[in-house]
C-alpha cells in the first residue's frame, strides 16, 4: 500500500544517522536500544501495540543512571534513534509517513534487509531515483530538511503510476472476502501503513465518511501479530503458522465462517513457545487473568486500539502538498480541535 511513500520513508533512518552521527549506527548500540524498548513497553518480550510506546533513547546516553552497561549511546545517536522512531516529518513538523516502530529491528535479519543497517535498504535507494527521475541521484546529498521535497517529488512524479490506494468497489461487489496479515514490528513495511489503508478503508465503506470498521469487516480484516517482523521473519512473536490466515480465509469465502480471531505461534524451536489469538483491528487480544499467558486458549480478542491520542499522532500531511501542506483529517475520524487535546497544536501531535 502506497508504495511510493512508505519506500521513500526507508531513507528516513539513514539520513537520520548521516546528519546526526555522520554515519551508520553500531548495530550493537541499535539492538541494545531496540532492548531497552521492549523493556520498557513490553510484556514478555512483547510489545502489543508500539503506537503507545514512547521510550525515549535518551535513557541510553553513555553515563545516565538508565543507561545501559555495554552499548550506550551518545547524545547525538540518541537523538537520529529517536528521529527514526518519530517518522519522517516536514520543517512545520507535520507527518509525512510513518516511522520505525520501537520494538522494531532496525538492521533486519539478513544483511542488506533492514533499513538502518551499515547500507541502506537497496530498493530505497531506487526509490529516490524513481522520485526524482534520475537513476545517478545520490540519496547522500538529503539532509532532514531536504526529505519532504524528495518525498513530495516522489508523490508528484510517480505514485499515481506505481501505488496501491484506491478503493474496493469491484471487490466488494463480487462478493470478495479479503485478509491482510501484517507484523505489529514488520521492519520493511511499516505496520502503520497498513493500519492507514485499513482506515481508509473503514471510512470508504461507511455511511458517515469516518471509519466503520464493523462495516469493513463484512468483507475485510486486519489481523496484527504483535511482535513479529516482516512476514514472521522476527520469532519473537506469534505469526499465522503454516498457513493459518488462508485457511481462515478459505472458511470465511467457502463455508460462511467469519474470523473472529487467528492463531498464532512462534516457529518451531523458538523459545519461548507460545501461541496467542491475533484480533481483528481494532481489537487485540486480552489475557484473561489465568491460566499459562503463553496458551492462546487463555486469551480472548477484545478492546479498542483506536483511541483519539493514537489516531492524533498518525494523522499525516496532504498527499502531494508533503513539503508545506496542511493535515488531512479527511476520514480519519478526528480533527484538528480534537487533537489539540492530545499533544498540542495541530501538526505537533507527538
């Protein structure tokens, strides 16, 4: 989904570094700080929704009483990690996209396959040429200020070409049932993309113009595994093992039975084991008090992750307008004076 956007983003955590530390970062130091998240915001290792995480890398500065004893930071990594973890933004500090979520892999479990690695991620590098139709431009010559031209270029030149954003009319006419799994810490999609479209989705299929995910549901759902990385690449979380969300898929379309939840499990041979219900959004699941938390029996799909001050913070600036344009809240179901009550002014939601 948005093709354009979220792989002009990739480049985000690298400028970062090269304008704040003149480079890449440790990978030591980006684990430990990875670490440090899951340990604040985390339960077993798990953080439920990294939306609501605001660990701070600052708590990792070299002789902080917080800091951690092997692989703390400086000031200035501390401040490209948390400028990675922020998500790109314009110079009036509007959002353009979205970020690394804390809890994410920063380097990826292959070489070459994360964003903030010694080398960026190759197909963010194409982008940028893409965005600026120059297959001999040189992503070092961006600093921060420089993004959102690049990433509105990028909107301007070739999304409409390339991106996946438009509605589902001719799916939901034929009767289409359609499941999106994604990695709650995928570190090459970022999972708020996703929750983005499905928004969208939400508010194309309702009858106010404002998300309806009861609606949507009828024919669409997002199952989040918290946790887990880029198509289950990352163990650490439950992920739909050996096929688990099309089988749901198959049952919905061909026998009448709607997912109200999905198992996941942690690959065989990771420790610890565990399986664990993954919810529709916006619903995640709740344990239930008792019982062992690493048995899905003992859980059940609940509550509502679409609280104001998580919408607030995810609201982003008009396509094609990324470098001066304003939020739009169209079909978000907040608004300006709403999120003034969750962290300040319009465009500093944060």
């Amino acid at each position: 989904m948005y093709w354009t956007r979220f792989q002009t983003a990739q480049m985000w955590g690298q400028i970062a570094m090269l304008d704040w530390v003149g480079g890449p970062i440790a990978s030591g130091k980006l684990d430990q700080a990875r670490a440090s998240a899951i340990a604040a915001c985390g339960v077993n290792g798990i953080i439920d929704d990294p939306r609501t995480c605001h660990f701070d890398a600052k708590a990792n500065i070299c002789g902080k009483p917080t800091a951690p004893p092997t692989n703390c930071l400086t000031d200035q990594e501390a401040k490209a990690i948390d400028l990675i973890w922020d998500g790109p933004r314009n110079k009036k500090g509007e959002r353009i996209w979205f970020p690394l979520d804390r809890g994410t892999d920063f380097v990826g479990p292959f070489p070459g396959f994360g964003l903030d690695g010694s080398q960026p991620f190759f197909l963010g590098v194409i982008q940028f040429e893409w965005d600026e139709h120059n297959q001999n431009f040189n992503w070092q010559t961006v600093d921060l200020g420089l993004y959102p031209q690049v990433a509105q270029d990028g909107s301007r030149n070739i999304a409409d070409v390339t991106d996946t954003f438009k509605p589902l009319d001719g799916f939901k006419g034929h009767g289409g049932k359609m499941i999106t799994s994604v990695g709650a810490n995928d570190q090459l999609i970022f999972p708020r993309g996703v929750i983005n479209y499905y928004r969208e989705m939400a508010s194309r299929y309702s009858t106010t113009g404002e998300p309806d995910f009861k609606n949507l549901q009828n024919f669409y759902r997002l199952f989040r595994a918290p946790g887990v990385g880029h198509c289950g690449s990352d163990d650490t979380g439950p992920w739909p093992q050996n096929g688990a969300d099309f089988q749901a898929l198959i049952n919905w379309v061909e026998n009448g039975i709607v997912p109200s939840q999905i198992i996941g499990s942690t690959a065989p041979g990771v420790t610890p084991a565990l399986t664990r219900p993954l919810c529709p959004y916006p619903q995640t699941a709740i344990y239930n008090g008792t019982g062992d938390p690493d048995n899905a029996a003992n859980w059940h799909c609940g509550g509502n992750l679409e609280t104001p001050a998580t919408v607030c913070a995810d609201v982003l600036v008009q396509y094609k307008h990324e470098v001066n344009g304003d939020l739009d809240f169209q079909g978000t179901g907040v608004s300006a004076d709403i999120c003034e009550h969750f962290g300040g002014e319009a465009g500093h939601f944060r």
